[in-house]
C-alpha cells in the first residue's frame, strides 16, 4: 500500500535512476536481424497443460510462436516495477557427446561475452545501467538436463523490456562463439572448475558414478572435465549449440509489472525471426537404472564427514500430470515425512547417528530415485545404517498410527494453505524459476489454491490412511536395483563388500518400540503472569509504526502493514549479543544455534514442542547478533499471539535438556574435518577470528573446548543471558495494533523487569598491518589457494553515511577485480568485495577483498587489489562506471523496501537507539549525495597501504615454501 515514506524514498531517488534509454543502447557488434514488421501470429493454445486435468493457473498465459518458440507469461506486482525474464533451453550436460563434457556449461558463459546485439563484455554494463545488479539480477545455470538464463529487471518499462528481450534473443541464438571468445573464456570456465570444493565434488561424482551406472548421468557433470574444456574450439563449441539451441527447444517465461500481451508481443518482434540451423537432433536417450552394476562404493576424504547415501532406483518415465498422479505422489511424500520423522526422534534421543532422512525424487528425467542418507556418530557407520535400516524395516512391516499420519498431513495442510494466503505477495522471480523448473521435469504448474484442492480432494477420498502409507512405503523401497555408497575417514579395502552385505542383513525387530508422542496443547506451557499496562505509546514519523512501552520495561515496534498478506514477522530481541560474551577467553557461544531451542520450554522437550506447533505457522529461531540474541519466526495474523507466548515461556522457563547439547556437540566434531579441507573451509575457520584480532569471541572452538563442555556448563552460560538485558519485540505485518499490544501485553509483558547488561562491551580490534600475509594451509588439491586483503573501517550509528560511501566503493572495487581478475586475466570465477560496518559493536569495521586461484596467482592477486585501491585514491570515478553502481544499489533499496523484512533488519533495537529511525529515513538520501569526488575521499581515508591486512591460504605442501609477498 502507498505511504509517505514510500513515497518520500522515490522521489530522493528518482535523479539517481532516471535515465534515456538511448544513452543504455550500444551499436551491435554484428548486423542485427531484421525482426518481423508486421504482427506476428501467436498460436495460444495452452501447451503446459496438454494431457493434463489439473485445472490451468488463470494468471499465467500461454503461446508458440510459428518458430516453436513457447511463451509462458504471467502480470505479477512483486516486486513493483520489476520484470524476471527466463529464456528455457532444454538442453544440459545429458546432451553432450563424450568430447563435448562441460560445452553446455562453456555456452553460457560465453552468452554473457559477447553475441549479435552487443560487443565483448557490454551485455552486463547494459543492464547494470538498467539497474540490474550482475550475478544476482542477471545470471545463468547450467543442469544436465536444461540451461536457463536469468534476469530480474527493476524500474522495468515497455523500452528496457524490449531491449533486454532482443539482447537475450541474440545471446540465444547467435553467440559469439568464436576464438577469442572462447580462448578468453576458457580459463574463467577452468577457474570455475578448479575452485569447486573437491571432497564434496568428488563424492558426488562417486554417488552420480555407483547410482547412476551405465547411464549418461554417471558421469555428466555440468561443469565438464579439464581434458574437454582444455581440447574445446570455436568450431566444436558451436557445433553443440547450433545441435541443440533451437527454437522448438527454448521457452521464455516472464512474470512481473507488465502487461502480459505487451510482453508476448515483445518476445514475439525479438524471438520470431530465429531459425534452427540443420535438422532437429532426436532426442537423447538418458538410459535405465542397470541392476548388473556394482551395488557399492566407497572413498576417503578426510575433509568431508563420514556419511552413507543409499539409494533405491526405478526407471524415470513421462506420466501425464494430472490429478490423480499427484494424490499418489502426495501419498508417498507423506510416508517419506514419517519416516524421516521417525528418525529424526532417534537421533535427537542419541542414536547411532546424528542426521537421517529419506526423500523421493525424480532425477534428471534418467531415474525415480528413493534416497536415504546418513550421518553416523563418530566413524561407525556400520551401526548408523544397521538403526537406519531397521527404522525403514519397521516403517515397511506395519502401519503407522493414524495419530502419525494425522500429523505429517497437519504440517503439510499448514504449507500448502499458507501459500494459498501469501499467493498474492509470491514474487515473480519465484513465479518465473518454478515454471523453468516444471518445464525441467515435465510437470504442470497450478494456483496454490488449486493444488490446495487437490490436497483437500485426496484426503475426502480417504486416500491418507495407515494402510495406505504402509503401501507407499512398501512401494518406494522397491526398485531395479538399490546402491549404497559410503565416504569414510581411514582405507578399508572390505568396505564396499561390508555396504554390500549391509544391505541385505536382517534387521526386522532392531528398531524397538515405537515412540508414541502423547498430544500437547498450550496449556502444557509454564503459566504467564500479569499482563503489563501500557506507559507510552507514540508514532514513528514518516514511516507508520509504532512505538509502544509496557509497564515491565518491554518496548514494542509495531509495523500493522498488510502488503504481504498471510505473513506476520516476529521477533523478539533481548540480552547483549557478542557485546556480552567475555573477551578474554572461550566460551560455549557456539552452542546456542545448534543447541538453546532444541533444549525445550519448561517440562516440555522438541518432540513435545514439535507436537504443540503441528499444524500451526509456530517456531522459534534463535539468532545471536552483534549486540543482541533474538527469538522469532515468520508466523500468520491467526498464530502470532500463540507465537509471543512461546517466546515469553522461552524466556520466563527455558529447559535444559541434556541431549541437544550432546548431539550439538557430535555435530561440532563432525564438521572439523572439512575446516582444513579446502581453502574455504579455512576461510570459514579462521578469518573472522583474524580480522577481529584474534579475539576469542570470534574464533572457531577448538576440539577440545568443544569435547568438554557439559550440559551444566552450557546452562550456567546461557541461563543467565536468556534472563537479562531490555526485551524489544517487533511485529511487522498484517495485524490490528490494539490487537497486538494486547497480545504482547499478555505474554512478553508478563515477565519481571529485566537488568541490562554488565559493564562496557569490549572493544573489536582490526589486525595490525602486515608486511608479509598471515599463511594458513589447507590439505586439499594443490591448485586452489585464497587470498584476503582488508582494510579497517569504523562502526556504529553515528556515521551511518559514511557506511553507504564504503558500500559504495566496495561495488565498485568489485567490478574492477571481477573485469580485471576474472574476465581479463582468467585467474579467479568469483573474487568479491564488501564492506562491513557493524551497528552494534565498538569497532570491527572493514573493507574486504577475497579471491580464490591458483597458488601461483595469490602475488598477483594482492599486486592487482593494491593497484585499483590507489588508483581509487587517486583519481574520481566515471559518472557512468559510478551509475552502474548505484542505479542497481538504488533499486536493490527500492525492491527491498516493499517487504516488511527490510525494515525490521533495519530497524532492530531502534526502540532502545532511536538514531536508527534516522539512519533508515537516511539511506535514499546518502545515497544520491554520493559523487565522484566524494568516493575518491572515502577511498584516500580508508584504503591505506599502511593499514591494510593480508592472508594467504596454499596448498598444506606449499606452505612451507617462501610465502606471498605483500610488498609493493
């Protein structure tokens, strides 16, 4: 709904966005094809739903092109002004001959170079210039069985529309796939492959290799192999894509602020003219699961938790989607959500394994795969997939109580019907990759409403039953062949004739008694006390909330916006953060996330909480932030209130459980294997400890502090941070205000006024500036390294304006690495740049630059950051390489500021800081007032080369070696 402060925000930024079409334009790099002058005939018969009885989506309208061009296109709001554009091509790695691996992924890429409407490289400054932001607005993906290319256009109009659809039109169909394309082209696509983590590739290339034996997918990775990519020419890239991209293959999807026969008209002027070239390939045959190939395998990788995948195959075929196909499959789902279920309580009581879980899937139109998978306790995965197994046995001898069904039918009403109540704020991108994704499978799309009729109609046929679900279950572990594959920590030459044999070993009568969850309502919650009485109650200028004091201290911001209908966010935020935790030592902080909600609420333990929430929009994420922990969830306008209760008892009576903490402890230990593995994992152990100066709060817990913690030990740390500190609660969304205040009163306001917290927060410390990088090593392939130079900033409110020049400059030192390391020089896929400024801590701020290459590039890696840092020090930026950074960061903040999420990130704790009010209302403002000159200022103050900091992470056997230079 329109309001000032909406309002007030556009108007600021409409000098920043406002901008000729003409001046986006650039000459095609080749003659442009002549597109029809007269209107062209659109055939709008209703391909998707051809052999189907499910009743068509009205939204979404349909066509074909005399080419065999399909349209799928749909008017959608959501975002205002914006427009997701899809263009389908249903060909992927499957398609691929033997010489050709990784060619559909090497496509895709070279789209984005250059082809017949734009020159090398300019197709992303052309959107950038529309306000597009490159990887997260415009982007591509590249499946075995599809490749689909993305665009998000914001500030969408008739003229921006058409000029990105012919763009797209000729990055389809007539590539520049030529030699200096390909040959520039090629080490980005070899750096892709290179810094893919190789414990997790190459277990996945094991389970693709064992499940799918004797099929094309065993060993048809998108991303190709170094041996093809490196042999790839012009000639034989475009052999592929002239095979394969052609009109009766591609299909363009548009959801977004547009009216649909405009935008059908669009894609007909720019995508009528295409013609395939030569005669239609037949299409490839994907094979059957072959129960002649071996039936297990196993691999060691230290840096990846032991783990057992087990998989059950059929042979994949088309089935027309219709209804009663889906009651079936709604059946099955069901009984996989039991069962998992099921495991997931042995696990949380201290099984043999820390993680279970069963899913059906079709895969990549090659199989009909039952899959299970399994995290063992330690290294024994023997007796994890003996309790797994007998689990599933058990679940396949006999029925389920009614009881169970009703309770995964409960949850699974309560999603579909919510996404009946937020249909209208669905966004169209999400509208948009749904449909890619059902063409990629075969499947139709519906209204939620429709699909929720069809849950409905299955359970009034009475399809939902025990004997049903022991069917199904029966079913899904039938197949043509079953695989097990096991990755472990130490060589065991008999592992795979173990897996074997544990697959066929006899374990009826090993899963013991069923637990049976007794019911448990809201009165099993510990009691509240008196409601509190409102003190103060008062109005937020320019932007419609409110501020609310009760009379124990608790503040509220209400924001009563019914723009996204069906949705209420809560949170609840309370305590002191890392400003709290002591400084000077460890702590079991990390425990919080994985351990303080699973705990329980008074005499009530998960299971128990999993049962009060079942068929409700209810749950509690526990997040800790710089100078507050928080309790929240994304709930409905009908469970809200039931919401602040849980919170409230959360708070007032929280459990202390003892067996969370010892699987949060399991789980601790069981990802220490991959900290060294790659140099991400490095990464993600090390640097946030080493850009805060070593500071303890910050550093990951070493095995040792994580082996001793206690279940004592974890509540004398938590207990005391769960009861203090000033308690904000925030409600955004569809709400009646006196409604919620009574309802915050009544739960929240019920506690006793609460201590603030202790003593001044410790100050966060950057590291001082080093000559020579800080070395850390990983124990993964020798060509992947990772390089990090930062340079300190500031924090807190008070300068929030000089925070937006930062993220101004970090977009655009970004830009400049990508150009120069990625497109230029082939050395890195993805280096990227940000700044940090947090609101909540003294200090901590930093501008950061991380690339991983090659160990023979981290020199040049630091040689290039320094270089464009002065020369951003040095000279002002262009007004258009400015423009392309802050017309996309302009509408990024209009896009985001339609939805309630945005202002409650924003505004957290502004009812204790009121100077965040401020800050929000400034954002539009400080980012308009950023100029050339302004930039340049910004980069003399805080790019310094004698306050930057480096690392450098190599190869465990080159670390030793003479490390990186930092020297200029």
């Amino acid at each position: 709904m329109p309001f000032s402060s909406r309002a007030l925000r556009f108007v600021l930024l409409l000098p920043l966005l406002a901008q000729p079409l003409a001046a986006q334009r650039v000459a095609p790099a080749a003659p442009a094809r002549a597109t029809a002058a007269a209107p062209v005939a659109i055939d709008r018969t209703p391909w998707l739903y051809k052999g189907s009885d499910i009743t068509p989506d009205p939204a979404w309208q349909f066509g074909t092109l005399p080419n065999g061009v399909r349209l799928a296109v749909r008017r959608n709001g959501v975002p205002p002004g914006q427009v997701a554009i899809r263009v389908r091509v249903d060909a992927g790695s499957l398609f691929e001959k033997d010489s050709e691996r990784g060619f559909a992924h090497f496509i895709e890429h070279l789209t984005f170079r250059g082809s017949q409407f734009v020159p090398d490289g300019e197709a992303k400054r052309i959107w950038q210039r529309m306000g597009t932001t490159f990887g997260s607005d415009t982007n591509a993906s590249t499946t075995p069985t599809q490749t689909v290319y993305k665009l998000d256009l914001p500030g969408a109009t008739e003229a921006n529309v058409g000029e990105s659809l012919k763009i797209l039109s000729g990055m389809i169909a007539a590539p520049a796939i030529i030699p200096a394309a390909v040959n520039a082209e090629r080490p980005v696509v070899l750096a892709e492959r290179r810094e893919q983590p190789g414990p997790q590739v190459r277990i996945g290339d094991l389970i693709r290799g064992t499940f799918f034996a004797g099929q094309p997918l065993a060993d048809r990775s998108p991303i190709g192999t170094v041996e093809t990519l490196t042999a790839g020419t012009a000639d034989t890239i475009r052999a592929f894509h002239d095979r394969w991209y052609r009109p009766e293959r591609t299909t363009v999807i548009i959801s977004g602020d547009m009216d649909p026969e405009v935008a059908m008209r669009l894609v007909a002027q720019h995508f009528s003219g295409w013609k395939g070239i030569g005669t239609a390939p037949a299409e490839p045959d994907f094979g059957k699961p072959d129960p002649s190939k071996p039936v297990s395998a196993t691999l060691v990788e230290p840096g990846v938790p032991v783990l057992v995948a087990m998989s059950v195959l059929r042979p994949w075929h088309f089935n027309n989607d219709t209804v009663i196909f889906n009651q079936k499959r709604l059946v099955d789902t069901l009984a996989t959500r039991l069962i998992s279920r099921r495991l997931e309580q042995r696990a949380r009581a201290g099984g043999s394994f820390l993680q279970a879980g069963v899913d059906l899937d079709d895969v990549s139109r090659s199989a009909n795969v039952t899959s299970v998978n399994v995290v063992p306790v330690g290294d024994d995965w023997e007796a994890a997939l003996r309790d797994v197994r007998a689990v599933i046995a058990d679940a396949m001898a006999s029925p389920p109580s009614q009881a169970e069904v009703d309770r995964e039918y409960a949850d699974y009403d309560t999603a579909m019907r919510t996404g009946v109540e937020t249909a209208r704020v669905e966004a169209g991108a999400k509208q948009a990759d749904d449909m890619a994704q059902a063409l990629d499978i075969r499947e139709t799309t519906t209204s939620p409403q429709t699909s929720y009729e069809i849950l409905k109609d299955a359970r009034a046929k009475g399809m939902f039953t025990p004997e049903t679900l022991l069917a199904s279950t029966r079913r899904i572990f039938q197949g043509d062949a079953t695989r097990v594959v096991a990755n472990l920590h130490a060589a065991d030459p008999a592992a795979p004739a173990k897996l074997a044999a544990a697959l066929k070993a006899d374990v009826s009568g090993l899963a013991g008694k069923r637990r049976a969850q007794a019911a448990v309502t809201f009165d099993k919650l510990p009691a509240l006390g008196r409601p509190a009485t409102v003190t103060a109650r008062e109005k937020i200028a320019q932007l419609e909330m409110e501020q609310v004091t009760f009379s124990n201290g608790v503040r509220l911001l209400m924001y009563p916006n019914a723009s996204e209908s069906g949705r209420v966010y809560v949170r609840v935020r309370f305590g002191g953060g890392w400003n709290a935790v002591p400084a000077d030592r460890t702590t079991p902080a990390w425990s919080g996330e994985l351990a303080l909600v699973a705990s329980g609420i008074g005499s009530l333990n998960q299971g128990d909480l999993d049962q009060l929430t079942a068929g409700r929009r209810l749950g509690l994420d526990f997040d800790m932030g710089d100078d507050a922990l928080s309790l929240g969830a994304i709930t409905s306008p009908a469970d809200y209130p039931d919401e602040l209760r849980l919170i409230a008892a959360k708070l007032q009576a929280p459990a202390w459980d003892p067996a969370p903490v010892a699987r949060a402890k399991a789980v601790a230990l069981a990802g220490y294997s991959g900290l060294e593995a790659s140099p991400d994992g490095v990464l993600s152990r090390d640097l946030e400890g080493l850009l805060r100066a070593d500071d303890p709060r910050w550093k990951t817990p070493s095995r040792e502090d994580v082996n001793k913690l206690t279940p004592a030990e974890f509540k004398r740390f938590w207990a005391p941070r769960l009861a203090s500190g000033p308690i904000e609660v925030s409600i955004f969304g569809e709400v009646k205000p006196d409604d919620a205040i009574a309802a915050v009163a009544r739960t929240l306001g019920t506690l006793p006024p609460r201590k603030g917290a202790t003593g001044p927060a410790a100050p966060v410390r950057f590291p001082a500036h080093n000559a020579r990088p800080v070395i850390r090593t990983h124990s993964g392939p020798d060509t992947q390294a990772a390089a990090v130079i930062a340079w300190p900033t500031g924090s807190g409110v008070t300068a929030i304006a000089e925070s937006r020049r930062l993220d101004v400059l970090a977009q655009v030192f970004s830009d400049r690495l990508f150009e120069r390391l990625r497109n230029e020089a082939g050395a890195s896929y993805s280096p990227s740049v940000a700044s940090q400024w947090p609101l909540g801590l003294t200090g901590g701020g930093r501008l950061v630059a991380i690339g991983q290459l090659s160990p023979d590039k981290v020199d040049f890696f630091f040689r290039l950051s320094r270089e464009i840092a002065a020369d951003l020090a040095a000279r002002p930026v262009g007004e258009d390489e400015l423009r392309r950074v802050l017309v996309p960061m302009g509408q990024q903040f209009l896009r985001a500021s339609t939805g309630n999420l945005f202002w409650l990130r924003q505004l957290s704790g502004a009812t204790f800081d009121p100077r965040l009010y401020d800050a929000t209302r400034s954002y539009p403002s400080d980012l308009v007032a950023v100029t050339p000159a302004i930039l340049q200022e910004t980069a003399r103050k805080y790019l310094r080369p004698d306050t930057d900091w480096t690392m450098a992470v190599l190869p465990r056997d080159k670390g030793s070696a003479t490390a990186p230079s930092s020297a200029r």
